[in-house]
C-alpha cells in the first residue's frame, strides 16, 4: 500500500462513543426524514393538499410509449436526462485525470513557480459559481473560441470548478505514498511515467474513485454556474428543475429529483465496484490469523 498503517483503528471509549452516537444520530435521522418527504412527494398529486397515490408526475417527465412498432421517449425530461449524464460522464473521468495529475505534479516535482501554480488551482473554488458562469459567457461568447450554447463549454467548466477536490484529495493521498517507492522504481531503471503508471496510481485508487464519484455527483447537481450556460439544445437537469419549480409544477420537480438521487446512487455504486476497495496486507494477515485453527 505504500504505507506503514496496519489498519487498525484505536477503539473510543464508552463515553466518547456515546457522545459520537448522540450527535450524528440525529442529523442521519434527519437525513432519513428529508429523503422520504422527497419520495413520497413524487407519489402523491399535490403536496400538502391531494395525497392520493399517483405515477402522473413519472409519466409526465418519464413516459414511455410504443408507436409503429418503435419505443417513444414520450416525457418531458428525457432530453435534459440524457444531457446531463452525457456532459457529467465525460466531465468527471477528466476532472479526476486533471486534478490527479496535478497533483502529482505538486507532489513529486520540484519547478519554478511551485507555490504560485498551487495557489492558482484553487481559485476556481474561491469565485462564486455565477461568476465563473458569466465569466464563461464573456470569455467564449465571440470568435476565435465560439463555444456559449454548446455541450463543450458545459463539460470545461464542470472540469475547472471541480478540479481543486481532486487536486487536494490527490495531494493528501500522495503524500502518505512513502518517497522511497518513487526512488527504488528509478533505480530499477522506470521513467517517471512509468513510475506513475505503475507505482503511484494504483496507490491512489481511493484518491481516483473520490475524486470520479465527486466530480460526477457535482456536475449533475451544479445549479449556479450552469444556469447562464445552458441551451434549448443542452439543458441540464438542474437548471430544468428549477424551470418547473418556477412554473409550479413541483411533482413532476420532485419525480425528477427522485430519479437523479437514483441515478447518482448506481453511479458511486458502479464506480466503487469498478475500482474495488484496498484492504491493508497487514491487517488481511492477521485476520486469517485470527480465524486459522488453532493446532494442540
């Protein structure tokens, strides 16, 4: 693992663990709460009013129908669904690659300007979110970069706002990879991208499904730098969202919502199950150990 943890955990004491329990509890019962109201206000005609049991509001923003012996996409919202899974599929993957690899950068290499290139990768973070959206606008809007209305400009700003989680998310992870693996890869005769390949990345493979999870969670639900930059050709789930809350159609919102939750749910699932989890040797050895019978 490139590391000198076992993978054990010191144990808390009854009190503090009592005091842990009594203050997450709560938010998670909360948690809980909030997510079921979403739910049960996609099943019912009007919230608050009418809580009959209906599919109204799913057929409406997703329909399907069957016509001449081809499958219709009869609901509203799938157009929005497929561009907003598309841009995030290919943003996050990029997101991660980028950041990972500036990370490293900042890590294991030594240049001129160190400091200064560290302090500009997050600054995406420090500007508001509508500002990065009219800034897009200004810098894209006329020729020679003519990219307002198009699904590009969507996925370079979900890249650099999102960057510096795996920027920083990289940085930790490289830094507890011992140096000494870097240097007996060199001596063994690997280029540095070798060495990356190789020996760094499969080292940060909790690093690289952090930083895709967050990326492509991030881009589905970004609401304030994506409302200036969306077309009637690439509109994003959110920002239809909040077309629909405006004109008071709040079941068919929440349906919607429902089914992001969904979709961001399989996603983090299929990510995780795609790079698997990393178990520490130490600790897998003395786990059989502990189940190995015992010889009289």
């Amino acid at each position: 693992t490139g590391k000198g943890d076992n993978g054990a955990h010191t144990p808390l004491s009854s009190t503090h663990a009592l005091v842990v329990h009594c203050l997450t509890l709560p938010w998670l019962a909360l948690t809980v709460v909030v997510y079921g109201m979403i739910v049960y206000g996609s099943f019912v005609k009007v919230w608050g009013l009418d809580h009959a049991f209906t599919l109204d509001h799913y057929r409406e923003a997703f329909g399907l129908g069957w016509s001449d012996g081809k499958l219709i996409w009869s609901g509203s919202a799938w157009g929005s669904l497929a561009t907003t899974l598309s841009i995030s599929l290919v943003a996050a993957p990029l997101t991660a690659a980028l950041g990972l690899l500036t990370a490293w950068l900042l890590v294991r290499q030594q240049f001129v300007g160190k400091s200064a290139f560290e302090f500009a990768t997050m600054l995406s973070f420090a500007v508001p979110g509508t500002v990065v959206g009219l800034s897009y606008i200004l810098a894209f809007n006329v020729p020679p970069i003519e990219l307002t209305g198009t699904g590009v400009i969507l996925v370079l700003c979900f890249v650099f706002r999102n960057m510096p989680v795996g920027v920083r998310g990289g940085i930790a992870a490289m830094k507890q990879i011992d140096h000494s693996l870097d240097e007996a890869s060199l001596t063994l005769g690997a280029d540095s991208s070798q060495t990356l390949r190789n020996i760094v990345l499969p080292l940060l493979r909790p690093a690289i499904v952090a930083a895709i999870a967050y990326s492509f969670i991030r881009a589905i639900t970004s609401v304030s730098a994506i409302i200036f930059l969306v077309s009637a050709d690439h509109n994003m789930a959110t920002a239809y969202i909040v077309g629909l809350v405006e004109n008071g159609n709040y079941g068919v919102a929440i349906a919607y919502a429902d089914v992001l939750i969904a979709v961001m749910l399989a996603v983090v699932i299929a990510v995780q199950l795609a790079f698997g989890t990393r178990r520490l040797r130490r600790h897998e050895r003395l786990a059989k150990i502990a189940t190995a019978p015992v010889r009289s």
